[in-house]
C-alpha cells in the first residue's frame, strides 16, 4: 500500500467509532497522514477513540451526524481527504426503519458530498457494499444509491476540483454486522448455530486486509469509479462448523437451519451481468466505469491495457474454499480473537 501518499495530509473519517473507520483509524496512524479527524455520533465511542491516540498527537475527535451538512462543512475546513464510512448497516432494521436508511445513507451521503465541494477537498471515497448489486432490501438500496450519488458528483455535481469514488466490499470477518459474533454468543450458550441455509456463499476478508485495500484505492481513484475488492469465497456452513471446533472445546453443538431473513440472499455479488461491459481487472480490484464515462479519457489511462472480466463477480459463481482453508484463514488473521488483543496500540 503506498502509505507515502497521505504524507503531510489531513484525512477526515466519518463514522470512525464503527469497525471500519476504526480499522481505518489505525492504519492511518501508521502512515505519515499529518492529522486524522475522527467523525461519529456515537459519543462514548468517540471519547474512548480519543483517548486510545491522544498520544500521537494527530487524533482529533468531533462529535457530529453526517445527517448535519453544516457540521460537515466546519470539520471539513483544511481536510485533503474524505474517507466515507458511516452508514446504517444492518439489513433488518434497515428494513424495519427504511426513511432511517434513507436520511443516513442517502442524504447523509449527499451532505458529504456537498461539504466536500464546499471546501475543495481532494479526494473522497465512499464504502460501499456488495449489496449495493441488484439490491433485495433497502441497506443495498441506500448503498447503490450512495454509489450513484458519488459518480454523480464526479461527472455533473463536482467543483472539477474533487475526485469522487466508491469502494465496494462483501463481509468483514469479526466485524458488528458479520456472522462471527452472533455464531460465537450462540455457541457459548451451547447453541444452536442458526444459518439461513447450508447452500449460502459469502465472499470474505478480514478487517485489515479491507482498511488497507480501501486506503490503496484513494490514489487509484481518477473519478466516478466503483472499485470492487476481490475476496475469497466461504460456504456459511464451513464458518459454522470452524467456529464450533475452535471454540466449542468438544461440545455438541448443533447447527440448525432457519431459513431467509427479509431481503437476504443465498448468494453475494460484487458484480452484476449489467456491470462486466464496463469494468477492468486491476490487481486487487474490479474497476467500474460508469455507464456514462468514455474509457478512452485521459483518466482513465491506467486502465487501457487490463482486461475485461468475462462473468459476473458473484459468490455462488467462484470457487469456495475448503473447510480446513477456512480453518487456516480463521487462525492466520486471528478472527477469533478480541478486537482489543489483536490491535492493541
């Protein structure tokens, strides 16, 4: 990752108190970034982050809901780079409160947007997610939307001084909304481990590998681009039965299939039949174009010589890993392990 980058820059970070402004906090602290400003609404959280880096020197924590573009626009004064995280995550209550959705993920997306313009920040990257493709519910709906809005803001919106992207990513192992905490609550109370269905794919990656990925694509970004990680692939089933081996010490813990939530998948995309036309492999990355873009631009000359996939990006299409490959997964990146232990500062 070219850390050197954020050399001497101040980068802001919006919902920094959730996993990945957190993971993206930490990673920044060992770039030489001149000043990191923390944003969240989350106020004993944010207290907690303050007083985690307060020795750097370079942490600087405010209080403030990205639905507010007024806060926004004063703790963007000064700030290079915006990377975008905040977001109402969670798929059911999501569902249950859709205007929520709405007003954080959407409206809270185009208030960064306006603040960033309003200041003339450099670069602005948006954390997306793989249900953002084809969405079934309103969390993917709001994200696709926030996609939008970003490219929008690239190729109609812009001050031509501000370069917008999005970064879209499927599950964060040991992350809030991952199946990991709930199997390991259920398997500490003797179980069952409930699964929708022994059929369902997930692609997957670990904390830091997607902080460091989603720090790599600001200085891919030439704008409007939806860069899309590539990710391994884990049958819901094999998680299920590697966190019973690994934490189960013996027991007999059964897992038990319950069936579809509201709006959920048997599958993830990160790359829709839609979308193959205009995208390019790119090391670690997809990269989509919008549909309003010429490729033959000028910016987009990165990508001239790379090639175009031939099928959807879609975890039920790739190759998943064996169970012993989850297992070695699982003890490599330590995703078991408290979050306190594994990145203690």
């Amino acid at each position: 990752m070219n850390i050197e980058g954020f050399k001497d820059k101040t980068v802001l970070i919006t919902g920094a108190c959730g996993t990945v402004g957190a993971a993206l906090v930490r990673q920044l602290i060992a770039s030489p970034a001149a000043r990191i400003i923390c944003i969240d609404n989350n106020e004993s959280e944010l207290f907690f982050v303050q007083e985690r880096y307060r020795h750097t020197g370079k942490v600087f924590c405010y209080l403030a809901d990205i639905r507010d573009v007024n806060a926004l626009r004063m703790r963007m004064h000064g700030v290079d780079i915006v990377l975008h995280s905040a977001a109402l995550k969670h798929v059911g209550l999501c569902e249950d409160s859709p205007a929520q959705a709405v007003r954080t993920n959407i409206d809270g997306t185009q208030n960064v947007i306006d603040a960033a313009i309003h200041n003339n920040v450099q670069r602005v990257i948006f954390t997306s997610s793989d249900k953002a493709v084809n969405p079934t519910n309103v969390m993917g709906t709001s994200k696709l939307m926030g996609e939008r809005l970003m490219t929008a803001a690239n190729e109609t919106l812009g001050n031509g001084k501000t370069i917008f992207a999005s970064t879209r990513f499927g599950n964060i192992l040991g992350s809030r909304g991952s199946v990991v905490p709930l199997f390991q609550r259920q398997i500490e109370q003797g179980g069952p481990i409930t699964l929708t269905s022994h059929e369902m794919t997930r692609f997957i990656m670990n904390l830091d590998e997607a902080s460091r990925l989603v720090l790599k694509s600001v200085f891919i970004a030439s704008g409007g681009e939806v860069m899309v990680t590539k990710m391994p692939v884990a049958q819901i089933t094999d998680i299920a039965i590697v966190m019973r081996d690994m934490l189960g010490n013996g027991r007999k813990i059964e897992i038990e299939e319950v069936g579809a939530r509201p709006g959920e998948k048997m599958y993830e995309e990160l790359m829709n039949d839609e979308e193959v036309r205009r995208t390019r492999e790119y090391g670690d990355f997809f990269i989509i174009l919008s549909a309003f873009t010429d490729p033959n631009m000028e910016r987009y000359a990165y990508l001239r010589n790379c090639a175009m996939p031939d099928r959807p990006y879609n975890s039920s299409h790739e190759p998943a890993m064996t169970v012993d490959m989850v297992r070695k997964y699982f003890t490599e990146h330590n995703i078991l392990e408290p979050e306190s232990k594994v990145h203690e500062v």
